[in-house]
C-alpha cells in the first residue's frame, strides 16, 4: 500500500526530466478522470450518495495510514478502526447532532479493543493510533458532507475544491520553474517559498474568477454559485483555506517521513494513494466548516 523512500539525500530533486514528465502526464490524466466526476457528484448527487462517496474516500485514507503506522512500528487494528470511522458517518447523516456523542464514544471502545487485544507493550501506541486515525481522517472529512448538506453547500464545496486544486496546481508549477528558498525541507524538500506564493495567488485567482462568473450568472437568473458578502471577505476566505490546506500537506509529509514512507499507496497513478491526495482537504474543509459557523455568529 505503501512505497518505501529511496536512500536519496534530503534535497534530491526529482531524478529525471523523463520521470518528472512521465509523473505530470499521469497527475493530468487521473485528474481529466476523476474532476468531472467530483464536480458531478457535488452538483447531481444526492446527500446520502455524497456522505457514502466521502465515507469511502475516508476509509481508503484510513487504510493508508494505518500503513504508514505499521512501517513506523504503531500500528493498529484496522479492521476495527475502519468500522468505527464507517459508524461515524453514519450517524452524521442520519444524527448529525450526535456526532460529537459518537466520537467520544468511538473513541473510548478504541481504547478498550486495544487494551484488551494488542499485546499489552502495545496498548499505548496502538490505541493512540486508532483514536487518531478515527479524527484525523474520519471527523476532517465529515465537514465535506456536512458543507454539501448546508444552505448553499454546493457552491461551497465547489469553492471548496477550486482553492485546494487551484492552489495545488499553481505550487507544483511555480516552484519547478522558480522555486529557490526551501519550505520546510525536513518535512517535503522540494516545497519552496515561491511556490507557496504561487499557491496562494492561484486561490485567490480562482476565487475571482468564481466570484465574478457567479454575478454573471445571478444576471441571467441562473443560482449555481452563490457568494454573499463582500469579494474581500471570500478573497480573505480562499488565503486561510489555502494555507490549512498547505498545513495539510506538509503534516501528511512529516507523518510519512516519520515512518520513512515515500508514498502512501499507489492507488491513484501520478498521486500516490488516496491520503496523498486528500491530504490538503483533511485540514482545509473544516477549516472552511468553522469560517462558515463563525460568520453566522
């Protein structure tokens, strides 16, 4: 599931021109697959169809980490740790006011299963694993369905994903051509300043543009985007969402290089696995959820 990092210094470019390109080609060819049925989903599927749709991109990321878990040597049940993280999107969809109640509850017959299954030199490790693995790719990813059942979530989520991709684009592009200063080089050492720059104008761009097509498109009495407010507070919006979802993708670096994981699966060819892929939403959609109930204060 997972892919051990090569023996290469801390700041080793990409070892190619051919397999940066051949990298590229592939990251282009399973996004042209799999945005259109992203957008599709978020514009004709129903609530319990998004819900299920998350559930399952939850528990592939779940069973990733729990890999990168085990090659550090903290693994856990991940049969269990999967039911419980299906059990939490159930009772989101069809309880969402007993969602908190639920992950206290989860959590705790985690401590138990562990306590009573894992050999007891690794009760500690592996209970914190599953408690973890239950909220880090569980609870972050339940604010997707929760954004898309809310008034205007549709847009929302759109505006959600145009950001995180937006942004995604930008920095891969910008730090190849012009990246010079390192990031953060001991979590992801070709991550550069410039390219976080990049990404953060590639949100904001995207978000203009959002902006300015949903006023077109209010012009001619067609709602498919909405953006109340002022253009400044969305523009604000799109820089914290941007930065969560950088946050993201470093914490998900340092989480593998901990384990001395390159990959967390190959499940997405270009991508790496699912957690690899979705690591940027796992920090950015709640980070959108709370920005949503803080303006409604």
């Amino acid at each position: 599931m997972y892919r051990k990092k090569p023996e290469l210094p801390a700041e080793s470019p990409i070892s190619s021109p051919v397999l940066y390109s051949q990298s590229c080609m592939k990251r282009i060819l399973t996004a042209l697959v799999l945005i259109p049925l992203v957008i599709l989903l978020v514009f004709a599927g129903p609530d319990w169809m998004v819900t299920a749709a998350v559930g399952v991109v939850a528990l592939l990321a779940s069973w990733e980490y729990l890999g990168i878990a085990q090659a550090a040597g903290t693994g856990a049940p991940r049969i269990p740790v999967l039911v419980a993280i299906g059990m939490l999107f159930v009772v989101s969809f069809f309880w969402p006011d007993k969602l908190l109640t639920a992950v206290g509850a989860l959590s705790l017959a985690m401590l138990v299963f562990c306590a009573f299954a894992s050999p007891i030199a690794g009760v500690l490790q592996q209970s914190a694993t599953a408690v973890f693995c239950l909220l880090y790719t569980g609870l972050t990813l339940i604010s997707l369905p929760m954004l898309r059942s809310s008034e205007d979530g549709k847009w929302l989520v759109t505006f959600l994903l145009c950001v995180v991709w937006a942004g995604d684009i930008t920095a891969l592009y910008v730090g190849r051509s012009l990246g010079r200063r390192k990031l953060a080089p001991h979590l992801s050492p070709n991550k550069t300043w410039e390219g976080a720059a990049g990404s953060v104008a590639g949100s904001l761009l995207v978000t203009g543009l959002l902006v300015v097509l949903s006023r077109e498109l209010v012009k001619h009495d067609v709602v498919a985007l909405a953006f109340p407010g002022s253009v400044g507070y969305w523009l604000v919006v799109a820089v914290v969402v941007n930065v969560a979802a950088q946050v993201g993708d470093l914490a998900e670096s340092a989480l593998k290089r901990s384990a001395g994981v390159k990959d967390s699966g190959t499940l997405l060819p270009g991508h790496g696995g699912m957690l690899d892929r979705i690591d940027a939403l796992l920090l950015a959609a709640p980070v959108l959820w709370y920005a949503q109930i803080i303006q409604h204060f």
